[in-house]
C-alpha cells in the first residue's frame, strides 16, 4: 500500500465480493504496479474551485485579471475571423 499513490494503476488479482451494500470490491490475494502516475493528480478543491470559476463565469471576470485579458483576446480573434470571412462574402448563419 505504501508503495501506491493516487493516480497510480496496479493489476489485483483475487476474489470478487459484494459488500452489505452491494458494493463490489477484490478480495486480493497478489497485485503488481502497472503503471506509476508521473504526475499527482489535482487536489480535488482545486477542481472544485475551478468547476465553480467556469459555472460563474462573471465572479471569474471580475475577480481574475488573466480571465477579463483572455476574454478580450477571444473576442478580437472572432471579430478578426469574422471580418475576414465577411470580406470574402461569407455568409455566417445560425443552426438549432
């Protein structure tokens, strides 16, 4: 066990049982590293926070200066691309 970390993915083998509540889980009799995790995964507050940063997209502009920077840049680059398809008679059309 101390040997594995989160991330990490091993090969179990041994006997498959059912909990009480019919969760299942291996009884193992052996298990063998596969694969070691180059890197640790996220801290999951982390991704939390960053679930709520794109769900309130407004609390993100106003309290990250990168996020307000970013969101200009997008906006030039789609008004530059529709410029250029305009000028080239395309016509932008919108589908359900």
């Amino acid at each position: 066990k101390a040997d594995v970390d989160l991330g990490d993915i091993v090969f179990v083998r041994g006997e498959v049982i059912s909990s009480r509540r019919g969760e299942l889980s291996v009884l193992a009799d052996s298990w063998q590293m596969a694969s070691k995790a180059l890197r640790p995964l996220p801290d999951p507050r982390l991704l939390i926070q960053l679930l709520v940063r794109h769900r309130q997209r407004y609390v993100d502009l106003i309290v990250r200066p990168e996020a307000r920077t970013i969101a200009r840049q997008r906006v030039a680059v789609v008004r530059a691309v529709r410029s250029a398809l305009e000028r080239r008679d395309f016509l932008e059309v919108e589908t359900p």
